[in-house]
C-alpha cells in the first residue's frame, strides 16, 4: 500500500507542476505588460515549437517591433522575431 500512495502523490505533484506551468506559460504570452519575464521566457523555451512559434507571433502581435525576447528572435543578431 505506501508504494500505491508514493504513486499517486508523485502522479498528482506532476498534474500540477504541467497544469501551473502551463498556465503560467499562457499568461506570459497572453500579458499586456512586458514580453521579458524571466519565468515565461525560460517555460517558452521549453515548449515545443509550434507552441513557442504561436507564443512568440501573439507576443510580437501584441508589443510591435520591440526586441524579441530569448528564444523569439529569428535572426542570429536577434532583433527579429520568429
């Protein structure tokens, strides 16, 4: 029985951390305030990159042509976005 329970604790602590981290990743790329958070450049560059490319597009939407964060730029000098 504590092998089931070590388990089921370890299941939900990764329910939370993919559930708290995604969603804190949409927030990052959905916010009006800044596209250089510290966490949601490091939980973006983790995504896959058909969700960074459609993170990046809506940030880039939403903050013009400022510098693209790490892991948005397209170019090797990085001032364009993906």
């Amino acid at each position: 029985m504590p092998k089931l329970i070590q388990i089921l604790v370890s299941l939900a602590l990764v329910v939370v951390v993919v559930i708290g981290g995604g969603g804190r990743w949409y927030y990052y790329v959905a916010n009006t305030a800044s596209p250089y958070d510290e966490v949601g450049i490091t939980l973006n560059g983790f995504m896959p990159t058909a969700l960074r490319k459609w993170g990046c597009d809506k940030m880039h939407a939403t903050f013009g042509n400022v510098l693209p964060p790490l892991g948005c730029g397209a170019s090797d000098d990085g001032k364009k976005w993906m």
